[in-house]
C-alpha cells in the first residue's frame, strides 16, 4: 500500500478517484503548492565555460554637427 504524498496517510489505488492522493483535499493542497511555487523543477545546470563578462560594445561614433551622442 502506497502512502499519500501530501498527509502520508495509507492510499488504497482501487476506487479512489485521487490517486495517488488519499483524498481530493490532499489533492487541492498539492496543486495549490505548485501554484504558490512551493515545489520547484531544478533548471539545466549551466555551462563550465560561461564564466566570462559578456563582450562590450563600441561606443556609438561621433555625431557630424559634433555635439553630444548619436
């Protein structure tokens, strides 16, 4: 017999419309987690070699009339 994931009570699979929960309560408070984002899926780890500032860029070149940015 499996337990519920929410209050950890036994769960019996046969006739029970929320499985793998004991009940639709333990089925609520479990979605409501996920949308309060008390439950998270851990992202890709990043890359090793990204370790580095990303490049600069060039300052913008002179305006004609010579005053000021672009």
């Amino acid at each position: 017999m499996s337990r519920c994931p929410t209050c950890r009570a036994p769960v019996q699979q046969e006739g029970n419309p929320a499985f793998p929960f004991c009940s639709s309560r333990c089925r609520l408070v479990d979605l409501g987690k996920w949308l309060g984002e008390e439950y998270r899926i851990p992202a890709a780890p990043e890359d090793e070699g990204d370790d580095e500032p990303p490049a600069r860029r060039a300052p913008p070149p002179p305006r004609p009339d010579g005053h000021g940015k672009a």
